[in-house]
C-alpha cells in the first residue's frame, strides 16, 4: 500500500481511508504492507494515530522531502522540483524500498492512492518492473477543467491517470461522479472503473467519551444553536464567502442573530482569511475560529454540538469530503451548503437529510439558516437515518476493498 497520508501526518481527513484499510484488511485474510513518505515530508505532525497502526505491520517510509520548504531558495524554486507534486522527491527512495519490500514479502498487489500523485508514479514503475497487478486507488479526479492551473502539472496529472488507467487492473474513486468522468474519459478502462467510498470508522467513536455541549444549557432558546465545520476550508472549493453574506444580512434585517447561531470552524486552515470575510460582511459575531485539535477530540466534538455544516462548491460536484461520512455517525442535523446535483447532496438526501442550499447563493442560505434554527428549537430536525449510517463504516469499506483484492489475486 504505497501512501503519503499515513500517520504521524497530522492536519488531513484523508489519512484516514489508508489508516482504516491496514486496521480491517488483516481480518479479511490480507495484510498490508505500506510504503510511506519519511515524516520530515510532513508540514504537520501527531502521535495521536500512531497507535491506529497494527503493531504487525510492516511500515517503510521512504527519503522525500516537501520541495517548498526543503528544496526553495529565498521562497522560490524550479517548477520541475514540485512535478506532479512537491513531494516528487519521494519516488526514488520509494522504488528502492518498494523493490526490497516485494523481495522481501512477496506481495500479490500493489495498491497506491493518490493524492499525492507521485504515490501513483511509485506504484506504475514497480508494477512495470515486477508484474505484480497495480490498483490505482483516485479518490477523487486527477486532470480537471482548470485544474492544476499549471499547464506542465495538468499535463502530468493526465499523463498519470493514463498510465493508471492503462496498465491499472482496477481504478477506484470515491463518488460516483469521478467514476463517470474517468468511464467517459477512458471507455476501454471503463469496466475496470469501480467506485468505493470513503466512510467512518465505528471502532474510534466508540472509543470517544460522551462530551457535554460547550455552552451547557438545553436546547430551549436560552443559547444559541452551535453548528461545527470540522477541517480545512478551501479557499475555492469551501469558500464561504455567500455565508457570511446571508449571516450579515439577516443580522441587519433582525431575522438572526449571534444570540441564536454560532457557527464554529475547526482548524480550518485559513483563520485569517475567514476572519476577514466574516467582517466584510458583518458576520464576525456569528464565527468562532478554533485550532486543531486530535483526531478522537475531534469526533467527541461533533457528537457534542447541535448541527454540522459541510461546504462543496458546484466545481467539486464530482468529489465527496471525507468528512461526511463522520458526519452521519454522529447523528447530528447536517446543513449542506451545495450544489443539488452534485455527489454531495446526494450522499444526504440518501441519508434522509434535505437542508440542502447552495454555496454560491446568499439568498438560498438566508433561507436555510434561520428554518434550521427554528426546527432546532421545537426539536423537529432531520437527523440521519440508521441504514445510511451503518452502510457508511470503515469496516464495511474495508470488506468491499478485501472483495476486489481477491479479484485481483484470481485472474
């Protein structure tokens, strides 16, 4: 399993889905070995998952270096350092230890996962030299209109998706709509194009302590209802810009105020630029900005507050936070700020949850805010329902990933 997510990484929800799959495979008669960058590649780290990792595992980790921070001078660096992505650096060691590991084990799949791209570029070059079948786990789409803006970048992300879907026995993505694009981008790969979303895991909410809300009182008007964005808000594909826009307006127009909603973003990343949206827009009252925290606190957090918030812009309707998933086991209300059509709302609606707006639309968000509040206060909120939740584990991931595997290993 050649991935750069992998604890002590610390600051991304995608570490998870690696993390999840090494802890349940085993039971399902695989074992993992994983191939990972050196921590010195991460901007952040934790120990908090480390103890995740089954003491069985075979753990390699690879020399790479992050080559915005390694390799720049005086703040800059050549684009070819940090192509398909800045931790380029990783592939080269990776190969040699990738090679040792299957000399040494002999494993009958190589499975990497992207993002980061070079994880896919580590995976093609062993899967050419040993003939050992290659799953190229996407997650999400690689090459996209606009995306990456360097045109040398967008050309080797499509390079790479090529290659996977070429000489890949299986791609797999995360939502069904990046399934459909690589079927319509690539027809002969398409039967070879399976979807396998991202999910929760039970064992670490089980795990958690029951938390009190921040705010103590009942849920009877004496406080306001404390929503949580939990993770990082790109400044794009999150942007919340249209929010704070709706929470001033009702604000000034007396329809809601701070006293009825707190709206509170955990590590979102970008503090300083939420902080200056909100009081654009007069809506700094509505916000709290809140450090990161461990991924367990992080759980217990979400099963404390009222209601959860997820943001996806229309440009990522193909693409599914990782987030959700945790979402849902929470049993939380979850207000989505997206679009309808996208692969996002569709994940809630099948959960029976419909407060669904827009991202992009004030006017839909001003709509939705204060008839959640209300519905809050008489208790009358949607939560999820109990199917959707417990399709939506780990484990159950886990076992639909062990069934492709064995696929892989009969052929």
């Amino acid at each position: 399993m050649i991935a750069y997510h992998f604890p002590p990484l610390a600051g991304s929800s995608g570490i998870q889905r690696t993390l999840r799959f090494v802890q349940h495979l085993p039971a399902m008669g695989w074992q993992p070995l994983v191939l990972s960058a050196h921590p010195r590649a991460y901007e952040n780290t934790s120990d908090d998952l480390l103890a995740d990792v089954p003491a069985a595992t075979v753990v390699r980790r690879a020399f790479a270096l992050d080559t915005a921070r390694h390799l720049q001078l005086k703040g800059r660096y050549l684009g070819w350092m940090a192509r398909p992505d800045r931790w380029i650096s990783w592939k080269f060691d990776a190969i040699r230890q990738g090679l040792q590991l299957i000399e040494e084990y002999k494993p009958d799949v190589i499975w990497s996962t992207y993002p980061i791209a070079t994880a896919h570029v580590i995976a093609s070059k062993l899967h050419r030299k040993t003939g050992i079948p290659w799953m190229a786990d996407f997650r999400d789409p690689m090459a996209q209109d606009g995306y990456p803006a360097d045109a040398r970048t967008w050309q080797s992300y499509r390079a790479i998706e090529a290659d996977a879907a070429t000489h890949a026995r299986y791609c797999v993505f995360t939502t069904p709509g990046a399934a459909r694009m690589y079927q319509q981008r690539y027809p002969g790969a398409a039967s070879r194009m399976v979807v396998l979303e991202n999910g929760y895991d039970e064992e670490s909410f089980a795990s958690v302590a029951p938390q009190a809300t921040a705010d103590g009182a009942l849920a009877n008007g004496k406080r306001p209802l404390v929503m949580l964005h939990s993770g990082i808000v790109y400044p794009s594909e999150r942007d919340p810009t249209q929010l704070f826009e709706a929470l001033g307006r009702l604000q000034k127009a007396g329809s809601l105020s701070p006293a009825e909603l707190r709206i509170r973003f955990r590590a979102s990343v970008h503090d300083n630029l939420l902080q200056s949206l909100a009081q654009a827009h007069g809506a700094q009252d509505f916000i709290e900005l809140c450090p990161a925290i461990p991924y367990r606190d992080a759980l217990a957090e979400m099963l404390a507050v009222d209601a959860l918030l997820v943001m996806q812009a229309s440009n990522c309707n193909a693409q599914i936070p990782a987030k959700i998933y945790e979402y849902l086991r929470a049993g939380k209300p979850i207000l989505g700020l997206t679009d309808p059509a996208g692969d996002t709302a569709g994940v809630l609606r099948e959960a029976g949850l419909n407060d669904i707006a827009r991202l992009d639309s004030a006017d839909e968000i001003a709509q939705a805010l204060p008839a959640l509040v209300h519905d809050w206060r008489r208790g009358k909120v949607e939560l999820p329902q109990a199917l959707a939740v417990r399709q939506s584990s780990r484990r159950g991931r886990s076992e639909a990933l062990a069934e492709l595997l064995n696929r892989v290993r009969a052929v």
